[in-house]
C-alpha cells in the first residue's frame, strides 16, 4: 500500500512540474513573439527564467531515478558488478569523503613555490582520490641539480645521486640511508641486475625462458608494464634486451619515482585502483609483481585484473609473480579469479611462503604466466 502511494505521489510531482514547465515555456514564447515587419531580434532570456527552468528538469530527472529505485518490478539494464565497479572511484570521485586533507593540500599561496608535501598528496590518492594539480604555484626543485651529462645511463649504476631528490618529507636523508634500512627496496640498482636472471624453485620465472616461450609461440615482446614494480629493476632488466617497459610505482615513505627515473625509465605514479593511462589492446606483458598480493580488496584486484585484460593485445602476456595469499583463499577466490580471463595457462607454479608471517598465516606463493586469447 505504501509503496502504491508513493509511486502515485511520484507520478503527481512529476505531472505538476512538466506541466509548470509548459505553462513557462509558453509565457516565454508568448513574450516573444515579434511581428513579421519587425527586424528586431527576440530579447534574451531572463536569467531568473533559464534557472527556474533548469530547476524543473532536475527535478524531474531526479524524482525519476528515485522512482526507478523505489519500483522493484521494473529490472536495471545496469550490471550489478559494474555498479560495484563504480565505487573504486579511480577519477577523484572520492575526494569528498576527504575534506580536511583535500583542503590542507589545495590550502598554498598562489604564483610561488609550491608546499614541498608530496606524502600529503600520497595520502589522497591511496585513498581513491586523485586530485587536480597545483595549476597557480611552481614546482620545487633540489638545490644542487646534478649536471645532465653524469645522469647514470646504465638502467643498474652503482648508486643513485642523492641530489637529484628532494628529501624533505622522507625519514632517511640519501639513497645510502634507505639501502641500509632494507638493502631488498632497490636502491642500489647493482645489486639487482641478476634478479630477473636466475632460477632458484619453480616460482623463478628467467626473462631468457620468457623469451623462449615467447618465441616458441611466434609472439613478439616488444612494449611491456610492470604494475607496482618499485624502483624499476624489472623495467631495467627489459631495457637490455631492447624492450620498452613503463613502471607504475608510488613514493611512500621513499622516492621510488624519482629512482625509476634517474635509470632512465619512465614511472607512472599512480595507485593499483587506478584504470591505467594506456589505450586498448597496445601491450605485449603485463607483470603484477610483489606489491599485487592479498592485502588488496578483491574488487580491486578484479578491477585491476580486467583492465589489464583490456590493454594487452591478443597473444599478450600476463604474467603474476610471486603473489601471496592464504593457502585456501588462492583455491576458492584468487585461483577462480584469474581463471574468469579465460587466458591460456603457460605456466602455474604454488609453494609454501616460509618466513614466519607467512608460516604462521598459512600462506603461499604463486606464480603464474598467462596468455590472452589471440580472438575472442
């Protein structure tokens, strides 16, 4: 019965304001006619006219999504999933959750330098919200710019010049500070120049047997991403073998970006929510290393998963390395996951993450080589 009501008070409102909207329509008409002999063009419309008749059509467009909500009979031609989808908000829809730090970072003075705090704009993309650039204040730069000619030019040099970053809003001071924090974060380049080259356990996965594989199905390596691949080893470790590899990465708590590019690569600072900035189909690989595991929301990681699907070409590559999730969660989510691309499984290996969180957690790793079906 309440439900009858309210559609038929829906249905009222809605008579009465298009029936507003004719009765304004003709005043306007009305007001304006002008006879034949005349050369005078029609006045203007009065501004105060144009908003009340902007009002009614929102109004109306607005009262009828609320009665399609309200009328369970009637079927959305919506996807439900795509609904879903759409509250990832990967283009800066969700920066109203966010005001105070949206406004602390747009809060600067205009035609000066701009606040040298990258980690705040860190915080709003990781929580979805991406949001314009600074356009009225200049970028910052270090103090002691390193000549151009002694930028490294091989992608794995000994070290990485200091000077060439802003250090501000970092803990550590210099690259040799961060390498012995964690001497496994990629800053010094050197050490990582046979890490895509060996073969330990089944997980390993040499760029010289991807290149054997490849070959073996006459596909071509040519232009690659490697989605969350910190400092850029990867990227680097393809540069020698004349493939070009874009690395997408994000600066916290360390300049990442600014280490993919002083080897000479290109950083894509960027979150995993994100769509990619790469049109359809123009892709040969796609790797997901470390930074793709189990802590990401599983509509992100299926968000994240199909647009990989949509910018790899036919015949292109995914590859998953060494992504870890609970024993039984790659069984019945992950595993089935990855199986909805319907790709060709080149390769499958799982084994047991032996250091202590992952013993006491039940987890494993798993990498997996995936090609896309060259038509569907």
């Amino acid at each position: 019965m309440s439900f009858t009501f309210t559609t038929m008070t829906l249905n009222l409102v809605l008579l009465m304001a298009m029936v507003a909207t004719n009765i304004l329509s003709l005043y306007h008409l009305s007001s304006t006619l002008q006879s034949p002999k005349s050369p005078k063009p029609p006045p203007p419309v009065p501004d105060q006219l144009l908003h009340q008749l902007h009002t009614i059509r929102a109004t109306i467009n607005h009262l009828t999504r609320l009665q399609n909500i309200n009328n369970p009979t009637k079927k959305s031609t919506i996807p439900s999933d795509l609904l879903l989808y759409s509250h990832l908000s990967p283009i800066a829809s969700s920066c109203h959750n966010h005001p105070e730090l949206l406004h602390k970072y747009m809060t600067y003075t205009p035609f000066s330098l701009c606040p040298s705090d990258s980690d705040l704009a860190e915080s709003l993309i990781l929580r979805g919200c991406h949001p314009l650039p600074r356009r009225r204040c200049f970028s910052k730069t270090p103090q002691k710019q390193i000549p151009p000619n002694s930028l490294p030019k091989n992608p794995f040099p000994s070290s990485l010049p200091n000077n060439a970053v802003i250090w501000d809003h970092y803990q550590c001071k210099s690259f040799d500070c961060l390498n012995k924090q964690n001497p496994n974060l990629g800053f010094q380049p050197s050490r990582d120049i046979s890490r895509f080259n060996s073969y330990k356990t089944d997980l390993d996965l040499p760029i010289q047997q991807l290149f054997q594989i490849a070959a073996a199905a006459k596909s071509v390596l040519r232009l690659g991403l490697d989605v969350g691949g910190g400092t850029g080893s990867f990227a680097a470790a393809m540069r020698l073998r004349n493939v070009t590899v874009v690395t997408t990465t994000m600066n916290v708590a360390a300049p990442n970006s600014e280490a993919v590019a002083l080897r000479g690569l290109v950083p894509l600072h960027m979150p995993l929510q994100q769509r990619l900035p790469l049109f359809d189909g123009v892709l040969d690989l796609v790797r997901c290393g470390r930074a793709v595991n189990r802590w990401i929301p599983l509509t992100v990681m299926e968000f994240l998963l199909l647009d990989v699907d949509r910018v790899l070409r036919g015949g292109g590559y995914l590859w998953v390395d060494h992504f870890f999730s609970k024993g039984v969660d790659l069984e019945k989510v992950y595993a089935p996951l990855i199986g909805k691309l319907g790709y060709k499984k080149v390769k499958w290996a799982t084994g047991n993450k032996t250091d202590a969180g992952g013993v006491k957690n039940g987890e494993v790793y798993l990498t997996a080589l995936l090609q896309k079906p060259v038509s569907r």
